[in-house]
C-alpha cells in the first residue's frame, strides 16, 4: 500500500491568522498526518482565544510521524523570542518566523516529510528586523539553490502563472528577457505535465503592455520578447500561444481551451484569479526541488484570534500538496 504523502505546515506570522486556519484542521478528516511548525505555547494560547477544543501534541525530531487523530495536532515547537498577541506585530519574533521555514527545509531534506505548506509570513516585519525578505517563493528559491522560480497560483479551474512576482512595477519591463521568459514557460510546461497530470499543456500568454503592445506603437517587448519566445517554443511542439491583450485574455472562450496562463506580472494575473476563486485558491511555487503550496491570503492582522479567519485555502492548500506528491510518485519522479 502507497503511505499517503506527509505534510509539514508553517503557522506563519504568529500576529495573523496563520495559527487561526492552522488550528482550524482540528475539525477536519485529513487524509495523511500533518505537522505543525511553530510556537506551541502560541497556539495553544491562540486555542484557548479561540475556544477550540482540541489537542496539541509536541512533537520532536526522531519520533514517528504523526498519524491523524479527530481533534488532535501535533506541532514541532519553534519558540518565539517573545509572547505574541493576536493583532500585533513584533520584529522580534521575525527570526522564529523564518526559522520555521528552515526546520521545514531541513526536515524535506532528510527525507521526513514529502512536503511544505506555508500559511502567510507578513514581509514588512520581517524587515523591519533587519533581514532582507521579499516573500516564501523567494526564501525557499535561494535555500534550494534554484534561482529561478514560477509562482503558480490554481483555484476553481483557473491556473495563472507569473514571469515576474514580487518586482516594483517601475522595474517590470527590464525584468522580463528572451532567456528568462523561456526558462518560466518551460518549467511552467513541464510541471503541468509531471505534477499535475496534463499530457499536452494549452498555455496562454499575456502581453506586457495594453493591448499587447498594438503592433509596437504601445510597447516593444511583445515583438522583441515575449513573442519570438513563443515562436521558439511552438516549433518545438510546445502548446504555447500569445501574446494575447491581457484585457481580453481571461475571457471564457480563450480559457476554455487552455490549462494555464502566464502574465507578466504579480498584479496583471493574480487579480482575475483571486476574484474568481479568493478562500480556495493555492499557491503553488515551481521549479523546486521540493513540493511547496501556500494560502492565497494574507496575515489579516485584524481578523486574528476574532474567530472570523476562515480555512479553506489552508485545506486546498494541503490537497493540491498531496495531489502533487502523488502524481511525482506515478511518473516515478
């Protein structure tokens, strides 16, 4: 019998409603044992905020993995440097933050788990204590030694890929380059076919500028970039096509013949998707060793510990995770 895939969860900013959601998969049937990483003594404190009634088991390096049990978590205690209230942010309690994310490195590495599911980190405090940070997907890119990454974010049918994320939009058009733009399309092609199973991806690609640069009077990047790109890549037998006006592009009778899009940028893509599927959508970060989704939500310091944070892009979160490691495992990867 196949074991089901092992699920290592990161709380997140402690201040949010990370532990909120994460304490929430108490109440569910989860098909595999998941680990919490994160302060013990938070989360319990935060259960208590609640009124949940569950119970949290530590858990330690070397003891076997956590079967799942109705109404009980077992957590691996990160302790923050300081108590942490519901609300309120504490640059002090940043490096237990990212520590979280190294412990869960660590543990993929030995093997102990199959893979990582991140609830929100909130960057400007992490920075705020000194620590350069632009978000997970760039974290975990530099720890596993892979410069280059997709953001991949799926809800609801609809999958939107970015060839730049966390940029100023100053900085957007320098950004995107022949062999860059190659790389993302590439990986984003295979990791359709190898972790979610699609034979012969459909992908559509957007124009940077209004309407894909109106045959170069709005913006040279579609005919000097993005499409000789595209050219390359169809003559290979790659089932690319673009560039499509992004104003048009998430229409019905385009998305219905394809499996993926690729905007340019973070706020040219992620829009149409959280509209069409906010609270079930996941992030799913490409081109990693490692198997890696995240929430499509913030820290919503304002809704934590109020009992109004709602889970379920943590749960989907978890399922795309699991479908992702089970599908590596059929195509033998």
């Amino acid at each position: 019998m196949i074991p089901e895939p092992r699920l290592l969860v990161t709380v997140g900013e402690p201040a949010g409603i990370g532990p909120d959601v994460c304490l929430q998969l108490a109440r569910h049937a989860l098909p595999s044992g998941v680990l919490l990483i994160g302060d013990l003594r938070c989360l319990r404190s935060r259960a208590l905020t609640l009124g949940l009634a569950l119970r949290l088991e530590l858990w330690q390096e070397g003891d076997p993995w956590p079967a799942p049990l109705d109404g009980v978590l077992h957590v691996l205690d990160v302790p923050l440097a300081r108590p942490c209230r519901p609300g309120h942010l504490d640059a002090a309690n940043a490096p237990a933050v990212l520590a979280t994310l190294d412990k869960a490195m660590h543990l993929l590495r030995a093997g102990v788990a199959d893979a990582l599911v991140t609830a929100p980190v909130h960057k400007s405090i992490i920075n705020d204590a000194g620590i350069p940070f632009t978000g997970h997907t760039e974290y975990l890119a530099e720890a596993c030694g892979c410069p280059e990454v997709v953001m991949l974010l799926v809800g609801r049918g609809l999958r939107v890929a970015l060839a730049t994320t966390h940029v100023p939009l100053s900085q957007v058009a320098a950004a995107i380059t022949l062999e860059g733009l190659e790389g993302t399309l590439r990986t984003l092609h295979r990791v359709l076919r190898e972790d979610f199973a699609l034979l012969a991806p459909r992908i559509l690609v957007a124009g940077l500028n209004p309407h894909a640069g109106e045959d170069g009077y709005l913006g040279r990047e579609e005919r000097e970039i993005i499409a000789p790109v595209i050219a390359a890549l169809r003559a290979e037998g790659l089932g690319i096509s673009g560039p499509w006006p992004a104003d048009t592009l998430f229409t019905p009778r385009l998305l219905e013949d394809a499996d993926a899009v690729l905007a340019m940028y973070h706020d040219q893509g992620l829009p149409v998707l959280k509209y069409h599927a906010f609270g079930e959508a996941v992030n799913v970060t490409l081109g990693l060793p490692i198997v890696r989704t995240s929430v499509d939500h913030g820290t919503a310091l304002d809704v934590a510990g109020t009992g109004r944070a709602e889970g379920g892009s943590l749960l989907r979160a978890l399922d795309v995770a699991a479908e992702i490691v089970r599908n590596r495992r059929a195509a033998g990867g």
